[in-house]
C-alpha cells in the first residue's frame, strides 16, 4: 500500500534509514563516546536479533515465561451501549508482569546475554520500566542497576519493593528535582563509564538509533499476533485500531501489525487539566520540532527552548517527547494523533471495570476513552484498542482522588 509517498509494503525496510532517522526525524545526538556504544549496539542488534536462534529463543520465552499471545476480548456489554460500533481490546494486561513492557525488556536482555554483557542499566519514573526490565534481568541472570529519584522512591514505595525482591540494584538520584529527567542523566553518565560490561536499556522507542526501531521491532509482536488473532475472531480486519502514547511504545508495536492495512489508525495523547502548557503530556499534538535525550522529534519546549514540564493522571504517559516513529507517521497523516482528558479517562476506566471485568491501567484507559468517542462518531465497524497495561497499581490513587465513580 502507497501512503504519501510511503511504500509501505516495504515500510520496515525503509524506516528508519541506516543512519537511524524515520524522514527528519530520529538520528544519534549523543557524545562520541556513548556514540560507539549505540554503534556496537546497532551492529549487534542486525547480527544476532536476526539470526534464527536468537528468534527461536526470544518466541519460546514468549510463550513459556511470558503467556504469549496473550488474546484479544470482545467487549460486548460496552459496545452494546454506544451503539453498533464493536470494540475489541488486546489483552497486554494479561502478559507476565500486567503490561507490554516486558515485550521489549525480555528482547534487550536477552541481546546483553548474547553479546556477553553482565550488567543492564536503565532509569525509571513511576518504577514500570524498571520492574519490567528486573524481571528479565532476574530471568536471565544479570545485575540490574536502575536509576531513580529520590522523590519518584518515595512515590512509588512498591515497585521499588518490587525491584529489590527481583535483585536490582535501586540506586537513588539527588540532583535537581529528583524525578524521571535527573534519573536519565544519571544513568546515562552510569552507562558511558560501563559500556564495556553493560548495556542500556531504555523504555520506550525514545532515545538514540537503534533504539526506537529497536524497541519497535520487540513490540511488534502485539500488532502481528493481534492482526492474526482478529482475522481469526471476526474474518476481517478492524475499521480502526486505536493506542495510548506516551514515548510510544505499545502504540509503535500495536501500529507495525496494520500499517500497511487499510485501516485508519489512532494515537491518543493525554490532554491532563487542559491545553496550557504544564497542565498536560500531548507532545505530538502541541509540540514542535527539536532534540533531547538523544534524538529528534516532536516536543514540548518552555520559553527557553528546553524540556517543558508535563502532567498527566498517568504517570506512564508524562514524557515531554515521543518517539521520532510517531513524529514522521504525524507528518505523513498516516496516524491520526488527538487528545483525551483526565475526566474522559476516568470515566472509561470505571466502565470497562464494570461492564466488562477488565480493570486497565490508567495509560491504556485513555485508548479506551478514545474509542468510544470515536464509536459514537462511526455508527458502524469495529475498533481494536491495545489495552496496554492492567490496573492495580492505580487503583489506590484513584479511589483517593475520585471515590467509586457511578457509571451506569
Ligand atoms: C509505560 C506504559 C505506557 C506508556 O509507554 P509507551 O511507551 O507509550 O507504550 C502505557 N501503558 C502502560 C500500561 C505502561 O506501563
């Protein structure tokens, strides 16, 4: 299929480009030092992640460990009440861990042991990342050391539990704010000074080549088993499919299996309190062009050309950028990239809850939001949301915040 210009039957030949760059965007913005790490990591990515035994290993840890594929639900109680529109959601919620991050820390891991690495790093935020990836370093035997700020440790009291139970080495970050941009710094400055025995791990398709289509290419596994597995349930492919961002990985993964499908495709930024700067995470929505950690994409910046600070109800999704994947398929229209509020969100979560028995993590409720709004516009067809992630580490906060929520 011809999109734009965009041959897509030879898409993930093309993108990104050997210099790592998906049209203007993506590329390595790193010292030359750490330049020669991401080098040796690309070289090694094509050599060993394409050879049939790394496949074969990465498809049985799948399946063994993980509970791959995890299935697709139809949602019948909540599709009945919009109307004809049927929603479909993919169960990430049922992969080991309760979300799709352990898709791409179960490949980088298992790449570190192929190259002979003893140690993964990593930073982490609300803690998802790095349990993910102390899980994979506990199934393959490797330290784990993972950056975290001081105030994120004290916010996220059981995952950092979580962490240590699995063997990693939580080390705490006191510069500046203490949160999710001192924790990347100061794993980053970690990795530059251990690439010899280590590799960095990051979380989403962010960061320099080769990690978004890296990250991409591990999560890829959901759009692919979720194409086949639709076709299987329903003898067509969905009308639209539909996927929360935040640095964009469960979207890219989801989104690889239907780009060259005629199949109108959706990302969904949080829209947080409002469109006013700081009051929301919608980078690609109100963002503009420039570089940080790495690479370039599309962000929000202050006046000072910086990083702007982010807010959102889900800590998964508060990332100033996304990855630069996302960006081009922005620019070329073949993703419609929009917004839901933290209301809309909270409303979905309550509903899928108790129409269908499924509690979502707040970052996958913002898909779910999404789709029914896009439900009622459609009349007719079929959607397919990635439910990314399940809900247990939300619900205490939202209890506090929001009571039980009376959706009928
Ligand atoms: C981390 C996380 C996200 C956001 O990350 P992406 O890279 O945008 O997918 C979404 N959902 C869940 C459940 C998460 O844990």
């Amino acid at each position: 299929m011809k999109f734009n210009g965009v041959d897509f039957d030879r898409y993930f030949k093309d993108y990104p480009n050997e210099e790592g760059y998906f049209g203007k965007y993506g590329g390595v913005y790193i010292t030359e030092e750490l330049k020669k790490a991401m080098q040796e990591i690309t070289e090694a990515y094509y050599t060993i992640c394409k050879s049939r035994k790394f496949i074969n290993e990465l498809r049985r840890i799948r399946k063994e460990f993980q509970g791959r594929p995890t299935p697709i639900s139809h949602l019948e109680r909540l599709s009945n009440k919009f109307g004809n529109v049927q929603l479909y959601v993919k169960r990430e919620d049922l992969n080991h861990t309760g979300a799709h991050k352990l898709n791409h820390c179960m490949g980088e891991a298992l790449l570190a042991k192929y190259m002979g690495k003893k140690k993964v790093i990593a930073e982490t935020g609300a803690g998802q990342h790095g349990v993910a990836l102390a899980t994979a370093a506990a199934y393959f035997g490797l330290e784990c050391d993972i950056y975290m700020g001081a105030v994120d440790i004290l916010k996220q009291a059981p995952n950092v539990a979580r962490m240590k139970i699995l063997g990693a080495n939580v080390i705490e970050v006191n510069d500046g704010a203490k949160t999710l941009k001192e924790a990347v710094d100061a794993a980053f400055m970690a990795y530059s000074k251990e690439y010899k025995d280590a590799i960095y791990c990051i979380g989403s398709v962010v960061g320099p080549h080769p990690f978004p289509m890296m990250v991409r290419d591990f999560q890829s596994v959901v759009g692919i088993e979720a194409r086949s597995q639709f076709l299987e349930m329903t003898g067509e492919l969905p009308d639209a499919v539909v996927a929360c961002v935040g640095g964009g990985s469960n979207a890219a993964g989801m989104f690889a299996g239907f780009l060259n499908d005629p199949v109108d495709i959706y990302g969904v930024e949080p829209l947080g309190r409002g469109a006013k700067l700081g009051d929301h995470a919608a980078s690609l929505t109100y963002g503009e062009e420039g570089v940080m950690h790495g690479f370039n994409s599309i962000m929000l910046k202050d006046e000072s050309g910086n990083p702007a600070p982010v807010y959102s109800i889900a800590s998964g999704l508060d990332y100033p950028s996304s990855g630069p994947e996302h960006a081009f398929l922005k620019d070329l229209g073949r993703v419609k990239y929009d917004v839901v509020d933290d209301e809309e969100t909270i409303d979905a979560f309550f509903l899928l809850s108790k129409l269908e028995g499924i509690i979502p993590a707040i970052e996958s409720a913002h898909a779910v939001a999404y789709a029914i709004k896009l439900a009622k516009k459609m009349k007719k067809g079929s959607i397919l949301i990635n439910l990314s992630g399940r809900g247990d580490k939300d619900m205490d906060y939202i209890i506090k915040k929001y009571g039980i929520r009376d959706v009928k």
